[in-house]
C-alpha cells in the first residue's frame, strides 16, 4: 500500500510539477501575445497615418495633373492668340495697302474729273 501511495505521490508530483511548468509556459505566452497585440496596435497606427499620406498624394497627384491640364490648354490658347494676332497683323497690312491703291485711285479720278473739266471748257468756249 505504501508503494502505491508513493508512486501516486510522485504521479501527484509529477503533474503538479508539469502544471506549473505549463502555468509558466501560459503566462509567458499571454506576456508574448500581449507584447504581439501592442505590436500590431501601433502598426495599425503607422499604416493608417500611411494611408492618409498616401490619400494627401493622390490628391495631390490629381491637383497637379488638372494644373497641368490648365497650363496646357493655356499654352494652346497663346498659341492660337499668337497665330491670330499673326493673322491680323496680316490683315491690317493688306488694308492698309488698299488704303494706300485707293488713295492713289481717288487722285487719279480727281486729276482725271479736273482734265475732263477742262477738255468740256475748252470744248464749251470752242463751241461756244
């Protein structure tokens, strides 16, 4: 009987033993996980602080191709001033040419209607 009470003993012992051994293993693991979940608490803050930063990008992103957008079609539109002012200049010179030939023509008509006055005088007194 007292061989079976020690060897019940030693068992009782034995899983004591291995139940605090087991106790230690579980609190480690809890203080592991633990130190885990802070880990990955302040990961979720760095990645959200990261997606904001990477939503202030996009937005500046889109910002900068619709500035980009603008300047173009702003630089298409000097370009199409440009050529139109060019256009006009044009336009500006060839009046100011027909000016000039209608000028001349208008004198030419006036000394013309003066020679014909004449020529009636001298055709009126001759006739006369």
């Amino acid at each position: 009987i007292r061989i079976h009470h020690a060897e019940m003993l030693r068992r009782v012992f034995c899983t004591w033993r291995g139940l605090v051994r087991s106790s230690k293993e579980v609190s480690r693991l809890k203080a592991t996980v633990s130190e885990f979940e802070k880990k990955n608490r302040e990961l979720k803050r760095h990645n959200t602080r990261l997606e904001q930063k990477v939503d202030d990008m996009r937005k500046e992103v889109t910002f900068i191709r619709k500035d980009a957008i603008k300047q173009e079609a702003n630089s298409e539109a000097r370009q199409q001033l440009a050529k139109l002012t060019e256009e006009h200049n044009e336009v500006v010179k060839q009046h100011d040419c027909l000016l000039e030939k209608l000028e001349v023509l208008e004198a030419t008509i006036e000394n013309q209607a003066g020679v014909i006055r004449e020529k009636d005088k001298e055709l009126g007194t001759a006739g006369g």
